[in-house]
C-alpha cells in the first residue's frame, strides 16, 4: 500500500490553512481523499513504521490512522487548525492507542 520508506520530517508545516481538502475528505469527495493519501500517506506510514513491529502493524495502524481522519472530517463543522497539525494529532493519538495492550491484558497483567 504505502512504499517502505522512512521519512523522519512531518509534511510542510506553516501557517498555510488547508481546510478546504479536509472539509472536502468530509462531504465524501474521492478526489480529496486520493489526494490526502497522496499527500499524507508516506508521513503517517513513516511514523506507523517507526512505532510499531512489522510491516503488517503498521499497516494496519495507517488503515485506522486514515479512519480517524475521514472520521474527524466527517464530524468537524469548520477547520480554523492547520491541516498538517490536525492530520499529525490524529496520527500520534491513534498510534498511542493501537500499541497500548487492550484492557483486558492489563488487568491481567495488575492480578500477576
């Protein structure tokens, strides 16, 4: 899906406010999320790959990863944050959460 390439440098942050391709991810529009994959995909894959195990997981973590976003796009009214931040938070968290163990396993883990 994604190329096996590191990148350790975010995509271009600024002050440039590109709400219009995440509004536009939002309403459904293939274009926009080609284009967000396009332009996001390496950078998310990167950082799936550098915190997970194996190709798979972060595999599967860039799949959740681009959820969150079409998600977030979905059910946010207006976009007054920068593009690559919000992408970048979305991305982070996610990751966060797909490496902690599920509850279950920590419970366990508490009684031993």
């Amino acid at each position: 899906m994604f190329e096996t390439r590191v990148e350790t440098a975010s995509p271009e942050v600024g002050t440039r406010y590109r709400s219009s391709l995440l509004m536009r991810v939002g309403k459904g529009d293939k274009s926009a999320i080609k284009e967000c994959v396009s332009e996001y995909g390496n950078f998310i894959w990167a950082l799936a790959k550098k915190m997970t195990r194996s190709n798979e997981e972060a595999e599967a973590a860039t799949e959740e990863i681009f959820k969150d976003i079409w998600r977030y796009a979905r059910h946010a009214e207006d976009f007054k944050l920068d593009e690559t931040a919000v992408i970048s938070q979305i991305a982070r968290w996610r990751l966060v959460r797909y490496l902690q163990p599920p509850l279950q396993e920590k419970s366990e883990a508490a009684h031993h």
